[in-house]
C-alpha cells in the first residue's frame, strides 16, 4: 500500500507519501514529504490550477494506491472555510483522475490517530510521525509532517 497523505490548503499544501510492504519497517517507510507553496498574491483560481498540476505531479511520480486527504475544518471565518473547500475539491478531482481510494479524515482523528490526543500540537504530531516511522527528525515544515500524518492515519486505520 502506497499513500499519498494530504494536508490541504491554499498558501502551502503539505503532502506526505508513505509506502508499507516491500519490507519497509513497522508502520511504513517514509517515501517522500514536502509542500506546495503558492504565491500570496496570485488569484485563487492560479492557486488552484497550480495546486492540482502539483497533486497530478506527485500522483504522477510516485503511483500511490490510495489519496488520504485532511477533511477540512470549520473556522469562525467562512470565507476561509470556503477557500479550503475549493482545495479539497481540487484535490479530489485530480485523485478521481487517477482512479486513487480515496479517504478523508477530521483533523481531530489524525490527531487521536497519530498522537493519541484529538487537540495535539503540531509538535506533537511531528514528534510521533517521527518517532512511528523512525525518522531522525520530525519533517519539516510542520505542514509536511501534517500530511504524513494524513498519510498514517490511512494506513494505521486500513
């Protein structure tokens, strides 16, 4: 099993891939992590042609069998909300594209998933990614980390 693991968003879009089998050791072997960064200033529908030629990309290149993507959370700020339902949906229809499983997660049960605790810092979330694929360091940026998260979270609930 291959994941793609998704921590969406319109500034920086964190992804994390996560391979187990093929002896990769305990919950998986950590592939690949990064961020999408787009510029502040560009309009919303750059950021989003940009955002699903990235996702393409990274499907592209490493062919995961399942796309595990944050669901997203509701801010006091509808217009945030929105904007990041407008990356989901970016999201979604590039792993549709490809014929990726797809699986969404509240942010509240990759915590409890990873951590233990749904209200985990993002320390903290870094710190177990780390320690459960037995990286020397937690990825950075903490976006990165947060998609591998995703990206654990499908594996350790498969």
């Amino acid at each position: 099993m291959k994941v793609l693991g998704i921590d969406p968003g319109t500034t920086v879009t964190g992804f994390g891939v996560v391979e187990t089998g093929n002896g990769a050791p305990g919950f998986g072997r950590l592939v690949e992590c990064g961020v999408i960064r787009f510029a502040k200033g560009s309009p919303l529908p750059h950021r989003l042609h940009e955002l699903h030629d990235g996702i393409a990309d990274l499907i592209r290149k490493h062919r995961p069998t399942h796309l595990a993507l944050e669901d997203a959370f509701y801010h006091k700020n509808v217009r945030t909300t929105l904007v990041l339902g407008h990356a989901r949906g970016v999201i979604l229809l590039a792993a549709a594209e490809w014929g990726l499983a797809i699986a969404q997660y509240p942010p509240a049960t990759v915590k409890k998933t990873v951590v233990g605790a749904g209200g985990a810092a993002k320390a903290q979330v870094g710190a177990m990614v780390a320690r459960l694929l037995r990286l020397r360091a937690a990825p950075r940026p903490a976006d990165a980390a947060d998609g591998v998260a995703v990206a654990l979270t499908c594996i350790i609930r498969a």
